[in-house]
C-alpha cells in the first residue's frame, strides 16, 4: 500500500465513505478518523485504495476491507481504551458488528463521548439539523480539573 499520512488516509476513508452513500459507513469513518489509526502500519491489511468513477470523474478513496476483523482488533497493537472502543463502536456501525453499549459507551471522556454523539446523528441523516456544541457545565467541569492540577482556569482553552 502506498504510505499516506494521518490527515491524507483520513481524507481518502472520508471520500471512500462519501462514495459509498451509507450514513452507517460515514459515521463509522467519522469514529475510525478520531482515533490514531489511519497513519499507523497495522491499519494497512485493512484499507484498500482505489481509484473510482464518480459522474464521469475519477476520485481516489479508501475502503476498510474488513470490519469485522478490525472491530475485533486482529493484527493491531496497542490502543487506548477510548480509541479501542471507538473502533469496535465504528465496525458495528459500518457493519453490524456487535458490541456491548455499557460497555462501550461507559468512561468515555468528553471529546470521545462528543464524537459517539456526531456519529449517532450522522447515522440518523440528522447532523446538519443538530449540533453537538459544549455547555457552561463542561467549562465549569474543565475548570475544577484545572484547579486539581493546579492549573489556571481553561477560558474554554486546553493547557498542553
């Protein structure tokens, strides 16, 4: 396979999806791009890019070949847990594998949390109506972490 970046893989899978025209195939992509994958050489076996014919226009994408073995993690080495998660929450949505929601869903951190919810509303064909968007809550959560690591308050930014 030639050797893509993070960005470049992530784009192609986008397109690949785009291609496909299935809301369940989008938002598993959508889950899949958010974790460090796509730029990863275990990642490879799985992704097949092609050239294909668009309205008379060629376009290059990329398809993940099998979603069952990647939603079962064959073949690719360590993953945090919420990236983990999201990838067996991504092969479910793309092709019916199972998983176990409480398990799945429970302990996410916000930012992954946040992208389970983008992934939903891509499934339902509602994302262009809604918009998952952060609450004062969060800010106020943000800034009592901050204090607990002796950090400034966030002003909605996050410390490196």
């Amino acid at each position: 396979m030639t050797t893509h970046t993070a960005e470049e893989l992530a784009a192609l899978l986008e397109t690949g999806a785009r291609v496909q025209g299935s809301p369940f195939l989008m938002s598993a992509i959508h889950l899949l791009t958010y974790t460090d994958l796509p730029g990863r050489s275990d990642l490879d076996p799985y992704v097949e890019v092609t050239d294909v014919d668009v309205d008379g226009k060629t376009v290059r994408g990329a398809w993940i070949r099998d979603w069952h073995r990647l939603g079962r993690l064959e073949d690719i080495g360590y993953l945090h847990g919420g990236a983990e998660r999201l990838v067996r929450l991504a092969a479910s949505m793309a092709h019916g594998v199972p998983v176990n929601l409480s398990a799945t869903l429970s302990g996410l951190g916000h930012a992954h949390a946040r992208r389970v919810l983008e992934a939903v509303a891509i499934c339902a064909e509602v994302d262009e109506f809604y918009s998952i968007t952060e609450t004062p809550a969060l800010k106020r959560n943000n800034d009592f972490l901050a204090g607990l690591l002796g950090e400034g308050p966030t002003n909605g930014e996050r410390h490196a």
